[in-house]
C-alpha cells in the first residue's frame, strides 16, 4: 500500500482542477476521495488527508432570480386564462406559499386549513418539515374565484410552459423563481428573517443572505394587491 501513501495534494490538485470539470463535481468527486483516504487512515495504509491542503470549491454568490409585481400579474393573467385556469391552485402554492415542488405534489386537501398550508414532508436539518404557511389574501383570492382548479392537475408543467410563454417571461424564467419570488416578498412584509425561515422551510442565515432587501415596501404592496382587477373581472362584476 506504499503507492497509496505516495499520494500528495499536488496530485489531488491536478485531479480535481483538471480543465472542464464543474464546481459541483469537483466537490463530489472530493467527498468520494475523503471517504477513501479515510478509509486508508484506519487501516493504517496513510499517514495524512492530502485533501487537507486543498481549499473547496466555491461558486459565485447570485442573487436568486425573482418576478417583478408586473411580471407576476402577467403570468398570472395567462395562468388564469389557461385551461380555465386548471392549474391556478398548484401555481398559487408555489407563488403566493413558496412550496417547493415536491410539497406541492404532496398536499391533500386536508392539508389546506382555514389559517394556512400545512406542509409535513421532507427534513429540515435532521427535523422533519412541519410547517405552516399563512395563507395569505391573495392566495385565498386566488382560491376562491378557481374553487375546482386541483391541487395536482394533469399536464401541469406543459400549461405553465405555455403561461411561461404568453407572459413573455422565457428569457428570465428559472428552476424555483416562484418560491424565490414569494421569499423574498414575505421576508420584506415581515421585516423578520426567523420568522420566514420558519414558515419557508429553511434556516434563518440562509434567508437573510440570500433574500434581504430584494424587494420594496411598495412592490411588496403591489404583489398582494395586483390581482383585484382579474378577480373581479373573473367573478364578472
């Protein structure tokens, strides 16, 4: 087992830095390499971790992408008018609750209480993911004029593509942008970063530095209230 000892960090280096490699293989393929030399360490076969000498990988920092309150009620417009608005529910969830699509997926009908969404899968931490989300005016709104819209609606990524699509939203569009848009506007109304962890499922640190400040009072204002008119319109009044 000598050639295993003869293993040097330069040679870690030049492994994990080879050209094209992506941070996040780069990190994988350093956690498979820390379980080996682990292993070696107890058998006795190496003295050292010559990953020890290695910084890890980072990414650069982004602000999440998020929906303005005019893009908002654009989607929101074609998400209503889709398929008489067969998937405004799962949709309100994910915009106006900020659960992830798994919990989405997940809700029952008893899961939607008078003062909430309660949300019980996955972990948090070791802790298993019980929360409530308040539900909020527009969300119940939303509810109320769409009362037979499902909670889990056939074809549902194919019709909010095309929502997606006739809102002119493509080229800003990214993976969770309706749950970085409802954080970042619950954590401006509450002013309280413990309190939006609590209520999106994460931890307190990551709210504050990923969400603080990204939004306004007065957008915070408008992402409530925009809906008034489709609503009324909707209810033909």
């Amino acid at each position: 087992m000598d050639s295993v000892n003869r293993i040097t960090p330069e040679m870690c280096r030049d492994y994990l830095m080879r050209p094209g490699l992506a941070v996040g293989s780069v990190a994988s393929y350093r956690i498979h390499l820390n379980g080996f030399f682990g292993y070696c360490r107890k058998r006795g076969w190496m003295a050292g971790d010559p990953l020890e000498a290695i910084d890890r990988p980072t990414q650069d920092a982004k602000d999440p992408a998020i929906l303005t309150p005019d893009e908002v009620a654009r989607f929101m417009a074609e998400v209503a008018r889709l398929k008489d608005g067969r998937i405004v529910k799962a949709v309100a969830l994910r915009l106006f609750a900020g659960l992830r699509p798994g919990e989405q997926e997940a809700l029952r009908e008893r899961d939607i209480l008078a003062d909430g969404i309660r949300v019980g899968v996955g972990k948090i931490r070791g802790r298993r993911a019980v929360r409530v989300v308040p539900m909020s005016p527009v969300l119940r709104a939303w509810f109320a004029v769409f009362p037979d819209a499902k909670l889990q609606p056939a074809n549902f990524r194919k019709i909010q593509d095309e929502a997606i699509r006739r809102a002119g939203l493509v080229d800003v569009w990214e993976k969770d942008i309706l749950r970085h848009t409802w954080i970042s506007y619950r954590l401006a109304e509450t002013n309280d970063e413990r309190l939006t962890a609590r209520e999106a499922g994460n931890s307190p640190d990551i709210i504050y530095r990923h969400y603080y400040q990204l939004v306004t009072a007065a957008e915070v204002k408008q992402f409530g209230m925009f809906t008034k008119p489709q609503l009324m319109e909707r209810r033909g009044t």
